[in-house]
C-alpha cells in the first residue's frame, strides 16, 4: 500500500505565499512576539474573545472557526507562542484553496483524502488543483453561545458531502477553558514549581450527528482534527513519546507523508521519535494508535519553553480516518497524532515558516442524534531548565539533554 502521501497542514505547501510574525528573528532563528502585540493587532483587524486567569491569556477568533491564535503564560509582555499570518489577515482577501491564518489551535474535519474525503469532490484527480478547504471550516465563522473570564463555548451547524456522495448534517459544539495550576499539576502528575510560568487550555469538541442517516464506514465517517501553528526556530525539536514492544509488529509511524526525511532531521531513538522543528525542510509524520501514547510535545532551547499537547483518549473505538490522497484499502488505518515541519516549496516560497502538533479524534460512527467528544489539552511551560527538565522526563519520558542531544545541539 503507498505510503500516506499528503495531510492538511500541508496541504498548504503550494500555496505561493512567504509571511511571518511580524516581529523579527532573532539569533539561532527564533521569532519574538509579546502577547500585547500579536493581541493588539487580532484586535484591530478582528473581533476576539479573550481568556485570563491571572498571568495565563488566550485568544480565540470566532470568525475563524473559534481558533485559539496565541496565547502566553506571563500576560501582555509575555511570550506569545502561536504563529499568525499578518500580511493574509491584514489584506482581507480570501484564497482559493486555503486560508491559512496560522493559530495555535485550528479545528477541521478529516479525512482529506481518499474516498471518504470532505476536501475532493467525485471522481476528480488527488491533486492540488482539486483540492478545496470545505468553506464551513476554513471561512465561516463559529457562534460565541457563552463567555466567561476562563472560558467559551461555540458552536456550528452545516452540512457536508463527501467524496462518496454522502450527506452529513452535523452540529459541533466548541468549548475552550483555562486551567489553573493544581488542574494542570493533577493533569500532569508532578509539580511545577515557583520557578516555571506556564498555562494549559482544554479544547473540548463535540461533534453531533443532526441528520437521520447513521455514518458507518460504508457511508464514511468524520473526524475532529486539531491542528495549530507554532514559532520554529534552530533549537527547537518535536518530541513523539511511542508505546511499543518486540512482539509488535504493526507499523511503528508514518513518516513518508513528502518522501523521506533525511536522517539529519528526523529520528527514532529507542521509544522517542524526534524531528527537527526550524521551519527550513518540509517533514511530516504520524503515529498510529497501537503505538500512541497519551502525550506529544517540544522543547525551544532558546525560550526555555516546553510545549505539550495531551489527547485525552476515548474509552470506545479504536479506529482513525485515513487522510493519504488515493482511493484507499483501509480507510480507517489513520493516525492519532501527526507533527511537521514546513520549509521551501519547489518554487522557493515558503507559506510559514511554522510548525505543527497535531490529533485527531477516532472515526465518529454515530447513530442520528449521537455524539463524540474529541478532547485535547495544550500546555506551554516556561522558565527554570531543571524544573523544566523534571517535567518532560514525567509527561514525555525524555529529558531535555536527551532532546538537545537527538541533533547535536549545544
């Protein structure tokens, strides 16, 4: 069977297009941005909801499907770790395949490929020219339903048809929350310290079946898929946790999404995967859930930031969508989580650089009027190297010298 060929986020690759966060690079690459800025500027050009609980904000932009664009564990002058594109959302002008306004956290539906997709239309080629963002999670804008300091809650109804010719009357309810230190000390199973700034959001997304027809997987079914947009830089690497044993021998990862990539850049070294996250080489790869763990995550030396995005796993189906652009054998042989790096396309344009984390939830094969929730936590921990280091040998199993030391870092 071919490898998977091509998943959303880059989906975007053609798209001839070079932003960035307008602030400058600095050394090693790193892109700095205070919280007040990125704000600032969401505010001038759209209309925001804004979380807070003390140091920890978020922004979320209803009219982009209620997606979480940046947020900060030190307030206004903080860091702010979400990647916007200033110059596509400052020019009101909308694309025709993709708009990629960039965001921390994005929510889409999958599959994009194969015979169940929502992003090809019938008996069309799987080729970019063919492919199109459904407009009802790329252009149209989420209702805010409730608003508080520490929480929102949006919705969305619409229909769909997929590649099959089925229809899908769906209503998603959309709720992000912050979390307070003591829930993200629970969550996480350590401490965090005095010395260590950080905030946590919850993403809990419910997608219904509206409509009177059940999705089976001979209808094809929807997926929640979470997608956000972080700073690259030189020092910064993806950690993929993976469960494994000698016995097994199912697929391990999917990492042929754009052909190889070089050993330079990515790696598995006993039950970690790593891959290089400098925005310079386009890269993605996925992980099935038979070698899924709870936890993915990375590590920016040069911000002393440790990002970490939790799935919080279903106790019911086990299967995932398949998103590989051909008409498909397993349909349901999809990943858990993915991650990419972006880099140059053919042409020499670039439409990040950023990188990506990324999880999908299971096939949601729901009877009329059933539902499916799709849980994901993100959590951004900045501050003391050791304290910092006690966290990410816990959550993801590795410490951070390990991490520096998958590509000879210093």
């Amino acid at each position: 069977m071919k490898q998977y060929l091509y998943s959303l986020c880059c989906s975007l690759i053609f798209i001839s297009c070079s932003q960035q966060n307008k602030p400058g690079s600095g050394d090693k690459g790193v892109v700095f941005s205070k919280y007040a800025d990125d704000r600032n500027f969401l505010m001038k050009n759209l209309s925001v909801v804004e979380l807070h609980d003390g140091s920890s904000r978020v922004i979320i932009v209803p009219q982009y499907q209620a997606r979480v664009m940046t947020s900060t564990c030190n307030g206004d002058t903080g860091y702010s770790f979400g990647w916007i594109n200033y110059d596509l959302i400052q020019s009101k002008k909308l694309k025709e395949h993709i708009n990629p306004y960039g965001g921390e956290e994005r929510l889409w539906l999958a599959p994009e490929g194969g015979q169940f997709s929502f992003f090809f239309k019938k008996d069309v080629p799987y080729d970019f020219d063919h492919w199109y963002t459904p407009k009802e999670f790329d252009t149209e804008a989420f209702q805010v339903n409730e608003h508080s300091d520490t929480s929102a809650l949006f919705s969305k109804d619409m229909i769909l048809k997929n590649r099959s010719g089925n229809l899908f009357n769906i209503h998603i309810d959309r709720k992000i929350s912050l979390l307070n230190r003591n829930e993200i000390q629970e969550n996480i199973g350590t401490r965090t310290g005095n010395g260590i700034q950080v905030i946590a959001y919850e993403s809990s997304n419910t997608i219904v079946n509206s409509g009177e027809n059940s999705w089976t997987k001979y209808t094809g079914a929807p997926a929640i898929w979470l997608l956000g947009m972080l700073k690259p830089s030189q020092v910064t690497t993806i950690v993929l946790p993976l469960s494994k044993s000698a016995s097994d021998t199912t697929t391990l990862l999917h990492d042929k999404y754009f052909g190889v990539i070089p050993s330079n850049r990515w790696k598995v070294i006993e039950n970690h995967a790593f891959l290089k996250a400098d925005g310079k080489f386009r890269g993605k790869v996925g992980i099935p859930p038979n070698h899924a763990t709870n936890f993915i995550g990375s590590y920016d030396t040069a911000n002393r930031s440790l990002t970490i995005l939790e799935y919080v796993s279903p106790e019911f189906n086990k299967e995932f969508v398949n998103s590989a652009w051909e008409d498909q054998k397993e349909p349901f042989s999809g990943d858990v989580f993915n991650a990419y790096n972006d880099g140059p396309l053919r042409d020499g344009s670039q439409l990040g650089p950023f990188y990506e984390l990324e999880s999908l939830s299971p096939a949601a094969f729901l009877a009329s009027h059933q539902s499916l929730t799709h849980i994901q936590i993100t959590y951004h921990f900045q501050g003391d190297v050791n304290m910092l280091n006690n966290i990410a040998e816990k959550v993801l199993g590795v410490g951070l010298e390990n991490v520096k030391k998958a590509f000879n870092k210093n």
